[in-house]
C-alpha cells in the first residue's frame, strides 16, 4: 500500500469556482491517464458543488474517453507515448477539454469565478489512479487537494454560510 501512494503518475489540475454571491463553490479536479493492473484509466473530471444545503456534497466521477490513446504498453512497461505528433497531441487535448466545457460554460454563464484567479496542479499516485479505476473518490488526492488549497491561501470555508 505505501508505494502505491508514493508511486506518482503524473499531475491533476483542480478549478475552484466561486458564485457571485459567495454561497456557493463548485470544485473540478481533472486527472491524468494512467495504467494500473495493465489497464489504461482514462483522464477523469471529479466535481462537486457545496453550499448551505448540501455542505459535504459527494464528488460525481466522469471518464473522458478519447479516440486518442496517450498511453501505451511496451511489453511489461508502461510508459507515456512521447512519439504522438503535434496534430494528434492537439486532438488529445481537444478530445479531454470538450467534456467539460459544458461544466465550465454553465459556471461562466452564471458568472461564477475562479477562486482567486488560481489554478493549483497536485501529484497523482498510483494508488490514487487505482481508485479512480473503480470508480472511488481518491481520498488521498482529496486530502492533498484541501492541503493545498489552505497553501494557496484559499479560505478555511468553501462558502459563505
């Protein structure tokens, strides 16, 4: 168990979203690609939004599929396929944003902002991409996410209760 939590597999970039009123926060974390087991994990949107009425909400778990495979095996290694080209490096990116376009176009619609303009990136362990496998919330990368958001001088409190 403890070297699949410090057994790294590359980094997560998490959002922070903040209503004009403050009585809201919505949270995205998106994920690398990963192997585990011989399987690929694809990128993965976790989000949430808490607020008065829903204080701990649970994270929903989204898959991002792509025609693009950004991992590949080469016998018994695993490893990140740097041979992609430039056109398909950009298709990849284009295949992982556009599911959560919709999420961020209904937060931009409604004026919701980013938390002090910040994007924080964290580590991802294997352990964390072999929960994200079975579809659990990674309760490691969710621990490393409320630490570093209290680094980045984010407030104690998601919202304004």
């Amino acid at each position: 168990m403890e070297e699949t939590q410090s057994q790294l597999v590359g980094q997560a970039l998490y959002l922070e979203f903040v209503s004009t009123n403050g009585k809201e926060t919505a949270q995205v974390l998106l994920t690398p690609s990963a192997i585990v087991d011989g399987k690929r994990v694809p990128n993965t949107m976790l989000r949430r939004t808490v607020n008065n009425w829903s204080p701990r909400a649970q994270w929903q778990m989204n898959h991002i599929s792509t025609s693009v495979a950004d991992t590949k095996l080469v016998g018994t290694n695993h490893e990140f396929d740097t041979t992609l080209s430039s056109d398909v490096k950009q298709q990849l990116a284009s295949e992982v944003l556009a599911p959560i376009q919709t999420q961020l176009a209904y937060m931009i619609e409604r004026d919701w902002k980013i938390r002090d303009g910040k994007v924080i990136t964290l580590e991802v362990s294997l352990q964390d991409a072999m929960d994200i496998s079975k579809y659990n919330t990674p309760q490691g990368l969710i621990r490393r996410v409320l630490r570093t958001r209290k680094e980045a001088g984010f407030p104690d409190e998601l919202f304004v209760a």
